[in-house]
C-alpha cells in the first residue's frame, strides 16, 4: 500500500453542473501556486477505465442491468486508484478527479435503488480505509445541468437519458451525503454564473492547502 502524502479533491454533482469546468480552473490555480496536478475522471482516467467508461456510458446498452452497471463503475475505480491515484499521492501530487466513489453512492444507491449496504461494501473492497480528501458537490437543478449539456450541442449518456427523477433523486443522495460527512464534503451553489462558482471553489481549496 502506497503512503498517500498529497491530496485528492473529487469534483462531483449534478450532470452538466460544471465539474470539468471547474476543474480546469482548480487545476490552473494550483499550478499558479507550483503544485503539480494530476486531472483525472471517473468512469475513466486509465487506458482500462476509459473502456469500461465507453461501455457502461453508452446509450446502445440500455439493456445492462443495474448489477452490471455497479460492477463496472467498481472496477473502472479499482484500476483508477491503483494506476493512477495512489501512485500520484505518493509524490506529493494533488489529484483532481471528475467524480468518485460518492457518485456510485448517489447513482446505483439514491436514484437506481440497489442496496447502499451492497454499495458500502463494494467500495471498501476497492478503496480499503482510503478516501478523498475533500468530495465538492457542485449542486444545480438536473433540468438545468441537461441545458447546459444540450446547449454545448453533445448527445446524452445512457445515465443521463434516465427520466428527471431518477438525476433528482441522484441530487438529493448529494445532499444527503454531505449532511452525513461534513468533514469531507463542501456544497457549492452550481446556479450561479461561472466567475462566483469558481471563486466558491477556491475558497474551499485554499482552505485545504
Ligand atoms: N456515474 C458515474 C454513476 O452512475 N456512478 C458512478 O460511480 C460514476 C463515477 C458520468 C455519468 O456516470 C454516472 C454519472 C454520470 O451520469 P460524466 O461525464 O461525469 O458522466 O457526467 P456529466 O455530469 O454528464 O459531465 P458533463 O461533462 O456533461 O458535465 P460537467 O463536467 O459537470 O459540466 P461542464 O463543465 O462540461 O459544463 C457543461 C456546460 O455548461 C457550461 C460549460 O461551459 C459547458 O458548456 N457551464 C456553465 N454555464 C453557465 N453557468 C455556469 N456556472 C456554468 N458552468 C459550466
């Protein structure tokens, strides 16, 4: 087991809420202050990730049962923190990571239903005692967040093609999660215009630092 000796900040929350974008902008001040960073995304950031993203994503798949679907989720992350994540931590590199393990808590638990005692186990079997050092919800109106996704002109994933509930109830698991684990979660108000969510972040990051 790697000894983690930098910081992983997730960047999770409502789809189409902005957590690429602001991870850019994350990313971009921490260089300024001559950290090295390590932009990754869940599912995905290692070469068998990225496939297992490209399958479980697809919206030519809509037969996959909801087992399958955790399965994959698991071990795309799996491989992720152990490619990817703890070796960075292990010099002293900050990861950044478009969502984690809370988006398998709020997706197959809160909005698909599947037991969150299963979810638990499943993810203390890949992660052990390791967790992130702060999860940010970027918090916004599902309806709102497919908007901006419709607006950037791209199609929707399987997971986002589901009917509102099902992305509001995966708001709410969210909220629910910070409420229960306020020492490792910030809420920022994701409705706001870009320059004021950015400025959020960072004060949720400099406190970090
Ligand atoms: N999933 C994932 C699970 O079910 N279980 C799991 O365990 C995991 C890990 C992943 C899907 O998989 C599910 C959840 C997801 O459905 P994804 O690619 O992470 O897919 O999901 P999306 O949220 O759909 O990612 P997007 O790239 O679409 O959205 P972002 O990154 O949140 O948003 P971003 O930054 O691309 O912004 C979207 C648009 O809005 C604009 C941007 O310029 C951009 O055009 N924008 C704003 N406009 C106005 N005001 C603001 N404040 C804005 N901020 C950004």
């Amino acid at each position: 087991m790697f000894v983690a000796k930098g910081l992983m900040i997730v960047c999770d929350g409502s789809n189409g809420a902005g957590k690429t974008t602001i991870l850019k902008a994350i990313s971009a001040h921490l260089e300024s202050k001559g950290r090295e960073v390590v932009l990754t995304r869940e599912p995905g950031g290692t070469p068998i990730g990225e496939k297992i993203r490209a399958l479980v994503l697809s919206p030519e798949t809509p037969e996959m049962c909801d087992m399958t679907e955790l399965m994959l989720f698991s071990a795309a992350r799996a491989q992720h923190l152990n490619e990817k994540i703890l070796p960075a931590l292990a010099e002293g590199k900050i990861v950044l990571s478009d969502r984690f393990s809370a988006a398998t808590v709020s997706f197959q638990h809160y909005a698909r239903g599947l037991s969150l005692d299963a979810i638990e186990q499943l993810n203390s079997l890949v992660l052990g005692d390791f967790k992130p050092t702060i999860n940010i919800i970027l918090d916004l109106d599902p309806l709102v967040g497919l908007k901006r996704v419709h607006a950037r002109g791209e199609g929707l994933d399987r997971l986002e093609d589901q009917d509102i509930n099902f992305l509001n109830r995966a708001r709410e698991g969210y909220l629910k999660q910070a409420e229960q684990y306020p020492e490792s979660f910030a809420v920022i108000n994701a409705d706001q215009p870009l320059p004021s969510v950015i400025q959020d972040t960072l004060s949720v990051i400099d406190a970090l630092l």
